[in-house]
C-alpha cells in the first residue's frame, strides 16, 4: 500500500538508524544524557528560544505548556479544531482545569477582533477569565494551513496586550517554515512556548519538545517528571531527533513539491481537490462531491492499493506526503485514486 494516511508513517532511515546506533548516552533525568542535551540545545535555537526539554510526544508538550500557563479554571482560548481542543482526550481540562474558549477559524487562522471576542469576560469574577492562547502552524485540521507571520504578530501581539500566555503548538512549525521561507525562529520567538514535533515530517520514531525562556523549561522539568515522561538513556532516540534537525529539514519542500504533484494530478483526472488549499504536505479531497461516503472511498482507495485517511470533516479525506513517499508512488496514487472512486479523466 502507498501509505498516505499521515506522515507519521515514516520509518528511520539507514542514516538515522546509524545515528542512533552510535549515539552517546547518559542518565537524561540527571541531565547527563549529551545526545538529549545536544537536542535540546539545537531545538532552542531553531525556534528563538532560550531552552528545550525532550518529551516522548507532542501531546506532552502541548499538555505541559498548557499547565504551566493557567490555573484550574482559567480558559484557554484556541480554535475550535486545534489539536489541543480535539484530539487530545481533553487533556486541558483532565491536567489543567482549563475551560475551553474556541474560535471558529479559517484555514485554522482567526484574527486580533475574534481573540478579542474570546477574551471578554464571561462573568463579572474578574479572576475567572482566558489565561493562555494556543496557535497551531501549520493547522492539522484544515488540511496544513500556514499562519502568515504578520498575523502571528498581531494575535500574539493583542494576547499579551490582554496578559494572556501564549504556546505554539508547531508539531509542523518546521513544514510551515519551508512552506513560507520564514526561518521558524522568527515564528517560535512570538511566544511563551512552541512544541515541536519530530516524529512527523522529520522522520524519527518518537520524540518532541517544548521549547521556552530558562524559567518556563525549567518548570516544564517538573511536570515531565510528574506526567511520568523523564527518561534515562534517551540520547539512543534524540540522536534521531539531531540526524533529522540535519538531514531532514530542507527536503520538507520534497514533500510539499509531492503533494502539489498529488493535488494537481487528482485535479486533472477531475477528482474534487480545491487546489489553493495545498499549501504544506497535505492534500484533501472532498468525496462527498463524489457522492461517496467516506468510509466507502477509503475503503475503496485502500483496496486500489493506496491508504487516506479521515478528517473531522465527514466527507474530507486528507492524503499526507513524507519521507516514505517517493515521485513514483506519487506517480501511482495519481492513476490508482481516481480509478478507485470510479472517476476517469476525458481522454
Ligand atoms: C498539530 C498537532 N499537534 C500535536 C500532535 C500530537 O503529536 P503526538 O502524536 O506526538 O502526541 C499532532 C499529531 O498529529 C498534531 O497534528
């Protein structure tokens, strides 16, 4: 099957697979291991931070910054679709108390008047109001939106004008980096905090991390502990994280180049893919317009030899480019798709 359901899919390459044979290793919960150190220092710098802590996943870091930002009964103002908001088990709530404040966004982007609707107090008890604002770049949901960076400034810029915190949830920061040829710090350094995913489109196994001022990285110390994610040898898994930071960030335009491909071909043969959209790794195709169901069409791609996967929205299903995608099986998902919704081109 050409695996397009996320780029989550990867496996690590010979060169990563060498990396984390020969890594260095020592105690991480000592803050021994200097492979994790390395990590955490190249991350920082990538995202205009001062620290970074390695976390097993990005729902950790997200989780922990959202902690460290509020207290029980505070809300959290995000979109409405935001990963944090759908896809993690309620975890605001569940480890934080937070109440959720959502936007309804465009393209997973809303603007200075909408977080200013969301702010407003909902009572007249002053201390029951939003603490913290979390942005998500590129917006999962959407189908991989960008956020344009003058835009970053003005929300981020109004949310501190409010006091509210503000976290990044840029688990694809890196794709939306290369996507607008805006270097990720000058993203990152907009806010209190930025999570970063490396096991997306970098292309290793496991890992994250939350990246903040030296006070907030040290607090975020606290709770990895507490949520039971400090490690001991993990330099064996962040020497994937370093090989990736090295190898595998410019060639995110590969995947992008892919999936405009993707879209493209689709397009042509007249599948419903709303070219525009495509602006990072994802493609999304609405089989409704097919008058397929979803669950239908995926099966029946899988079945053509080629796996999507669902979306919040019922009828959308999203392909995502990766490491493990190559031109050919892009080639192939061009004629294999169609074919399998029952939709020819002209001749
Ligand atoms: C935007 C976004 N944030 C966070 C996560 C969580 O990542 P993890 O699976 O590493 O917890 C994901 C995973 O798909 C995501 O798309």
């Amino acid at each position: 099957m050409i695996d397009l359901r996320s780029d989550t899919a990867t496996r690590p390459t010979d060169g990563m697979r060498a990396a984390i044979a020969a890594a260095a290793v020592g105690d991480e919960q000592r803050r021994e291991d200097p492979t994790v150190n390395l990590l955490q220092e190249r991350a920082a710098a990538l995202l205009g931070q001062e620290q970074a802590v390695f976390l097993p996943t990005a729902t950790l870091a997200n989780q922990i910054a959202l902690k460290l930002h509020s207290r029980p009964g505070d809300a959290l103002v995000a979109e409405r679709h935001a990963h944090v908001v759908i896809y993690e088990y309620g975890g605001p709530a569940a480890h934080a108390g937070l109440m959720i404040e959502p936007i309804e966004g465009r393209a997973g982007r809303f603007g200075v008047a909408e977080l200013e609707a969301a702010t407003e107090p909902s009572t007249k008890t002053a201390d029951q109001r939003a603490t913290v604002l979390a942005i998500e770049n590129t917006h999962n949901s959407s189908g991989g939106r960008c956020w344009p960076l003058e835009e970053l400034e003005d929300v981020t810029g109004a949310a501190r004008e409010r006091g509210l915190a503000t976290h990044l949830d840029g688990a694809r920061v890196l794709n939306a980096a290369v996507a607008t040829g805006v270097d990720p710090d000058r993203v990152g350094r907009l806010f209190d905090t930025v999570t970063l995913c490396l096991s997306k489109g970098l292309g290793c196994p496991l890992g994250a991390l939350l990246a903040g001022s030296v006070a907030t990285i040290e607090r975020a110390w606290r709770e990895k502990h507490l949520f039971g994610g400090a490690m001991r040898q993990a330099g064996i898994v962040a020497a994937a994280g370093v090989y990736a930071l090295d190898n595998h960030v410019d060639r995110l335009a590969d995947d992008h180049a892919r999936a405009h491909r993707l879209a493209e071909g689709w397009h042509a043969a007249g599948l419903p893919v709303d070219l525009d959209q495509v602006e990072t790794n994802f493609v999304q195709l609405d089989v409704g317009a097919l008058g397929l169901g979803r669950d239908e069409a995926l099966a029946r791609m899988r079945e053509g030899g080629v796996g999507l996967s669902s979306t919040i929205h019922p009828t959308i299903v999203r392909a995502v480019t990766h490491l493990d995608v190559t031109d050919d099986d892009i080639d192939r998902a061009i004629e294999l798709v169609p074919e399998a919704l029952g939709v020819r081109a002209a001749a």
